[in-house]
C-alpha cells in the first residue's frame, strides 16, 4: 500500500539506509531511528502505519519497544527482525502482537510483500469496524423512530432485554411491523453484538431441509452428505439465533427445537456428539401462536418455552404518530440509494399517509417511498404519485386532493358503443398534447408508467 508510513527502528546504518532508500522508491514515506528510546520519540510525531522493529537495540531491547508500541496502538502492523537461529525470540514477539518475523540477513523484496499483505490486512481491520459501528449506530434504540407511547414502551422493554441473559424471546405482530429490524436490535444492544446473528426462514423450507438447516449433518448422514455440514445454531455460536416464522415449523421439528432450548444442546444430523448451544434464540411469527396451540398446530411446551418474554410489535395504524417520521426516513434512504432529491411531502399526502390503515404496516410504506422516489421527478412527494387505492381512500374518505375521480371525467358512452382502444389513444393523445410530449410528465398524468406510455404509443402508432 504505497503511500503508508513506515518507521524503521534499527541499530545498523547500512540497514536503515536500504531500507530507507528501498521503501521510499516504491512510494512508501520513510523515518528511522537508531535507538528504541529515539523509535518511541518518531513514533509519537509520524504516527506510523507500520513499524520495522529490530530486537537488538541499544537500551531499551525490542521486545520491551514491542510491548510499547503495541500498548500505545493495538492496532499498529509491527514486522519484527532478528538475527538467524533465534527463533524462540521471534516466537515471544508473535505472542506479543507482532504482525511477523524477519530473519537477519533479509531480503528486500520479502519485507517489500510482508508489508503490503499486513497493510492491506489492517485497512480491511479498519473498515470492518468503522461498519460495525454504523451497524451498532444504525440498530441502536435512539434511532429506531418512536415518537408513539406503545413504541416507546417496547423500546424500553428492549433495553432491558438486551442487558439480560434471557435465553429466548418471542417476537409477534402482523407482517411488516418490523420484527426483523427489533431481532436485530436487540442483538446490536446486548453483549453479544460481536458475535454472530443467524436469520433462517422457518417457512421457506421443508421439514427434512429445515432440520439439516438448524443443526447440519456429518458426512453420510444421508445420500447427497457427502461432507459435515455446521448448522445454523452451530454458526451462531455466542451469538442470535433469529427463527423467523416459527408458527410454521412441522410438529416433529417442533420436539427437537424443544430439546435444544431446555437441554442447550444437540446432534447434527447422524450425529453422535452433543454440541452446546450458548446463543440468544429470538422466535417470530405473524401468526396467533395460542391458537395454534388450541388447534393442535403448534406444541403448548415450546410454546410456552418460547414465550418467556413476548414483545407485540404494533400495527402502523396504531402507531400514527410515526407514519410520516418513518415515511421522510424512507425519503432520505432512498435519495441516497438511488441519486434523488426529494425534499418532503405535501400536506395532503402526510394527512394521506397518517390517516390510511396500511395493511402491509412498515413494509408497505417502505414499498411506496421507494417506488416514488426511483419513477418520480419532483422535488416534494404529490396526491398524485400515491398508488390509486391510496388515492381512492382519499376521495372516499374526503380527504381534499388535486387528483380528479374517474366519474369526474366527463366521459359519455355513445348508443352505438365505443371502442376501449379509440378512447385509450384518444386519452394518450391528449396527454401528449396537453404536456407538449413531454412523455414523463404524460404517463404521470395518465397514471401509468413512461414505459407503459411508450408501449401504448407504439401500439397505437404515435411513435
């Protein structure tokens, strides 16, 4: 990595000037020092990226400098040199923290490598935790919009979840409320954040699969076995486990699942070894799980196993005061994502938006704000950009809107009938005229898509 800053701490000047002279001419910025009391002088004003340590120095020795540098910069790529045959030596500096050893005499072209390969190691270090931190920012409690008391309150209960050792927490409310994103908060918030979360549909799979997916298998457990295979509680050793739509798990599932969670424990598939489970296990469902239970669908054990600390996420239209928060959180997300500019949303649309009942909840709004901002060009979000069903609320629930209703029209059937496609090019060709083929602002008129626009032209002739 040319570019980076490397400080040489060697007592040998022939030394330091080849590799002064080595490393500068392939574009790496250079300081020495002779000593190690005058290394840890340089390293405090040039802030090196790397350090090439030689372990006889006059002083204070090389090891004794490892351990400095290394309490001063945990992170710092230290390449330790020694002299030939002392490898006890080079060992202890790898304990130390050493990134590697050089034996005395070297070869340029080998430092050269050693280099780049740890450079290249610490800035992958660097920027796996600059997203950890977006990640733990972007799943803290704070920044989850809750300006609703039931949110609040659940939110809170999440705090608390989240510094405790609870082994399992049930997750319900209807499709879209989120459960997905308080799964993840709750594991961002505890101390098990560093350690892996494991997501696994319990509905996409059949039970065969669904049981080699949770606990793997060994090699011929059955026909296509041909080598072991770690589980998903396995990979999520230490960590969360996230069983999403738990209420659809088959009932012979259902016992082992049962097993693991009071027992901590299980077998791969054709297994005969028991393996600890020490993850969190979160459940989900959209589904009213006590009923399942009273019709036979679903074992009371686990689900009372299970159900050791329910959190009901609301439905959006319970929670109103955070529609139009989330709807401008969308706005931004999606600007990002896709290069717009929205600014906002009208009035109309934000008593739209608070006052429509969003059967879908979260997901929903997040499928409208991302449509409109990928095929709109406005700088505001309009009535007109909503979907029509959204519209259609408006009209019957007498939200006032610029958008004209279809019995508004004006359009007359003639006794002898008309034809559909007269009075669809008809309308294409008044939209043209009266937008002066300005296509875009043509199909947002007509309601339709600039591709669909230019399909109907080309079917009708007008292209």
């Amino acid at each position: 990595m040319t570019g980076a800053k490397i400080l040489v701490i060697d007592d040998e000047k022939l030394i330091r000037w080849s590799l002064e002279k080595g490393l500068k001419q392939i574009g790496f910025q250079i300081e020495t020092a002779s000593t190690g009391e005058e290394g840890l002088q340089k390293f405090e004003s040039f802030l090196p990226d790397a350090v090439i340590l030689d372990n006889k120095l006059p002083g204070i020795q090389g090891l004794d400098i490892l351990n400095e540098l290394r309490s001063r910069d945990p992170r710092l790529v230290v390449l330790f040199m020694t002299a030939y045959g002392t490898i006890e030596t080079a060992v202890e500096a790898m304990k130390r923290g050493a990134y590697d050893y050089i034996n005395k005499p070297f070869v340029f072209e080998e430092i050269k490598q050693l280099l780049d390969k740890a450079l290249y190691v610490q800035r992958l270090d660097t920027e796996v935790q600059s997203l950890k931190a977006v990640v733990q920012k972007q799943y803290d409690t704070e920044n989850v919009i809750s300006f609703s008391p039931a949110m609040r309150n659940i939110l809170s209960m999440v705090d608390k979840i989240a510094r405790s050792e609870a082994p399992t927490v049930m997750l319900t409310g209807e499709s879209g409320t989120g459960k997905d994103l308080m799964a993840r908060v709750i594991h961002e918030r505890g101390p098990r954040r560093q350690r892996p979360f494991v997501t696994i549909n319990c509905s996409a799979l059949p039970e065969s699969l669904l049981e080699s997916e949770l606990f793997g298998y060994e090699k011929g457990a059955f026909t296509d076995a041909k080598q072991m295979k770690r589980g998903q509680f396995e990979l999520a050793s230490g960590g969360t486990i996230y069983l999403d739509e738990i209420g659809e798990i088959a009932l012979g599932l259902q016992v082992k699942l049962l097993q693991v969670i009071e027992n901590r424990m299980f077998r791969r598939v054709g297994g005969v070894k028991d393996i600890m489970v020490e993850s969190l296990i979160i459940a989900a469902t959209n589904i009213n799980l006590a009923s399942a239970v009273e019709a036979g669908m679903f074992r009371r054990d686990l689900f009372y196993r299970l159900n050791l600390i329910p959190i009901e996420l609301p439905p959006l239209r319970s929670r109103r005061e955070d529609i139009v928060p989330i709807a401008l959180y969308f706005i931004r997300k999606f600007n990002d994502e896709f290069h717009r500019h929205f600014k906002g949303l009208t009035d109309e649309v934000k008593k739209i938006l608070t006052e429509y009942d969003w059967p879908g909840n979260i997901r929903e709004l997040r499928n409208v704000i991302e449509r409109i901002v990928i095929l709109e060009n406005d700088e505001t979000i309009e009535a007109n950009h909503l979907p029509i069903e959204m519209r259609q609320f408006a009209e019957v629930t007498g939200i006032p809107s610029h958008f004209v209703p279809a019995q508004e029209l004006g359009i007359e059937i003639p006794l002898e009938g008309l034809s559909m496609e007269a009075v669809e090019r008809e309308l294409v060709v008044k939209a043209l005229n009266i937008t002066t083929q300005n296509q875009t602002k043509a199909a947002k008129m007509l309601d339709i898509t600039r591709d669909s626009l230019r399909y109907k032209m080309k079917k009708f002739g007008l292209l």
